[in-house]
C-alpha cells in the first residue's frame, strides 16, 4: 500500500504540491495525469525520495523520508522523466546498473531478460548513445525492471510518462509489462499524458492541476467531459467505444464546447 497524507512540496521557495491525500493499493496500475507543470513529476519525486516533503508517504512499512536507501532499492524502482547517461556505456551495462548490490540470483540472466521484456536483446552490445529515443526510453525502462525483476507483493514502479516517446506497438507493450507487474501483486504508479492509453491501463487514476489532486478514483469516475475540459483548460468529450472502454476525442479547433 501507499499512502499519502496532507503531502505538501515546496521547490526553489515555491509550494508545488498542496495538501494531498491519496491511497494507492498494491496489485493494480495507478495512473496519474494532468497538464504541463500540474505537479506529477514532483509527486513521483516525492513518492520516490528524491524531495523533501511535508506530510506523510508511507510505502509499505516505510516513511519515505525515514527509510535507508538500500530499503527503499529493494522496494521500487523508479523511471524519471528523463535520464541522462554521462558515460559511454552499452546497452547491458546501463541495465546492469538497475540491479542491486547483494543480489546473488543470476545477474546476466535479469539482464538479457529484462532487455527482452522490452524487445531490445539484441542491441545489448551498442552503446547507449546510438540509440533512438523509443529505444533508449526503453533500456532505462529495463533498467528499472532489473532493479526489481521478480515483483510480487511488497515491490513498487514509479513511472514517469513511461509510454511518451514509444509508438503504438511498444506503447501496448510497456502498459502490458505495467500491468503484469502488477498482477505479481506488485504496485504500479505511472504518469501518462494519453487519456485514451490510460484508460487502456489504469485501474485507478490520479488527475491533479496546479499541485492539487481534483480527481480519483476508477477510470469511469475520473474520464468525463466537464471534470476533463476544466482540468485540461480544453474542450474534450468523452465516449464509450466497444465494449464499453472510454475513449477521449479533442473537439475541432473552433468547435463550440
Ligand atoms: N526545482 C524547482 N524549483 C522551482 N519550481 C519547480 C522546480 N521543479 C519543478 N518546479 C515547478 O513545479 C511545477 C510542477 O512541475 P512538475 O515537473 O511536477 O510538472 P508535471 O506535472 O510533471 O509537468 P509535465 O507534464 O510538463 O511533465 C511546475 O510549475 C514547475 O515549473
Ligand atoms: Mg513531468
């Protein structure tokens, strides 16, 4: 479980985030969304241990702010928005740096398996910086696999707009990664932009603006036209596709709302 309590941010003297409640169960996706600057990454950052914070992040048994680094590597990894890698490694060496130390299970094993969990074994030889950006989006997301590889009850991915730069064919593959950990009993906890992707993947969403959590709950409480088109500032009309999936269309530049 995480639990989220009167979370308050504050960044360069700045409030980003303002007393937000939430509880996220394990064993399901949770997909978190809003505009540009609405707090997400701020909130993943805060969740992950990476800020200072105000209020309560209990994940699991730990008080983020209280927890070991090494406690907090064995119980989630997490996937920034972006990363950069400074050094002139291969693909397996950037996915080798995913796993623990202590971990004694086949470490070359994870790492081939996590290259073609996402498709990319074939390039572990390459140097990162040869990639594309899809595909270097999805080393790193192998890379954070890696850290956590067998899932389960008691393990966490925090995903920062994991889909963003991937077509549609990986896009379908990394949310069926998202939701096969979560099937393992793990819990999933991912920023995406693409309302109809998420209502794909999420069992729960988190729809925040200007710091604030305005809405959450399962999809079909979260995706409808006036809590969307006031959050997004943008005229959206939400519609039922077979067999009874939302879907998110913009209305036509110019069309009344
Ligand atoms: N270090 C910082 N100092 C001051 N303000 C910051 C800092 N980091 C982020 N912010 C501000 O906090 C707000 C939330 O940023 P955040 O990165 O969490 O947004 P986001 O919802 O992830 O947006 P996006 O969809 O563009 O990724 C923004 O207004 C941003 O400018
Ligand atoms: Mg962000």
């Amino acid at each position: 479980m995480l639990t989220i309590e009167n979370l308050t941010v504050d960044l360069g003297g700045q409030n980003i985030l303002h007393d937000l409640n939430m509880a996220v169960p394990a064993g399901q996706v949770s997909v978190i969304l809003g505009p540009n600057g609405s707090g997400k990454s701020t909130l993943l950052r805060a969740i992950a241990g990476e800020l200072p914070y105000g209020g309560s992040i209990r994940l699991e048994q730990h008080e983020i702010r209280a927890a070991k680094a090494w406690e907090l590597a064995a119980l989630r990894g997490v996937l920034p928005q972006s990363t950069a890698v400074a050094f002139p490694f291969t693909v397996a060496e950037v996915v080798r740096l995913g796993l623990r130390a202590g971990v004694n299970a086949d470490q070359a094993g994870i790492v081939h398996a996590a290259l073609a969990e996402v498709r990319m074994q074939d390039f572990a030889d390459r140097p990162v910086q040869d990639l594309s950006g899809g595909q270097m989006a999805r080393v790193h997301l192998a890379r954070v696999r890696a850290q956590i590889w067998h899932g389960g009850p008691g393990t966490w991915l925090f995903l920062d707009e994991p889909v963003a730069s991937l077509d549609i064919g990986h896009q379908l593959e990394v949310m069926q990664i998202m939701r096969a950990f979560a099937q393992t009993g793990g819990g999933v906890v991912a920023v995406m932009h693409d309302l109809n992707l998420s209502t794909m993947v999420a069992d729960r969403m988190i729809l925040m603006k200007q710091g604030k959590i305005v809405a959450q709950g399962a999809p079909g409480q979260v995706m409808h036209d006036r809590i969307l088109t006031e959050v997004y500032d943008c005229p959206v009309r939400v519609a039922q596709a077979p067999p009874d999936r939302a879907w998110v269309l913009p209305q036509a530049f110019g069309a009344a709302s």
